[in-house]
C-alpha cells in the first residue's frame, strides 16, 4: 500500500479545504489565509500550487513605513528577503 497516495491531497481535497477556510471579500473575490492552510495540516505546498492553478494569487504586500530618523538606520537589512504573502486571493469561479 502506498502511504503518499493516502496523505497526498487531490484536487477535490484541496477544494474542499479552500473553500471551506476561505471568506468572501467585498469585490466578490475570496480570501485565504497562509496561517489557516498551515494551521490545517495541508500540503502548504500543494495547496498553493493549486491555488494559482486556479488563477489565485497572493495578495500584495503592504509596504513598511518609511524609515528614517533616529533609529531609522538599525532597522533596515538590504540582504533582508522579503516576507512571504499573508493572504491569497482567488477569483469566485474558483469555488465553484
């Protein structure tokens, strides 16, 4: 018997788990949390790779506040990566 086959989520799996963690937004797009689909368990992985399958895509990071002044300085890292994105955004037909 193949373990993977059994912890490996389909399609209608990864469905099931979108829809049932995402919520609407006022434009008729809905939201999915990172934190939720890591707090789930879920392939982190797959599930977002379906999502952009699905013409998902993440929500645009809002930029930090601009620094400068008197410790401005210390928190700045050019090598810094940036953060991954909080949220996905996925049209309504998605869901469907």
């Amino acid at each position: 018997m193949n373990d993977e086959a059994n912890t490996t989520p389909g399609d209608d799996e990864i469905l099931d788990l979108v829809r049932r963690l995402s919520r609407p937004l006022p434009s008729g797009e809905q939201v999915i949390e990172r934190a939720a689909i890591l707090a789930a368990g879920a392939d982190f992985t797959k599930v977002i790779d379906w999502v952009e399958a699905h013409d998902g895509r993440p929500e645009e990071a809002v930029s930090a506040a601009p620094s400068g002044g008197l410790h401005g300085s210390h928190f700045e890292d050019s090598s810094a990566r940036p953060a991954p994105p909080h949220r996905y955004i996925l049209p309504q037909a998605a869901l469907s």
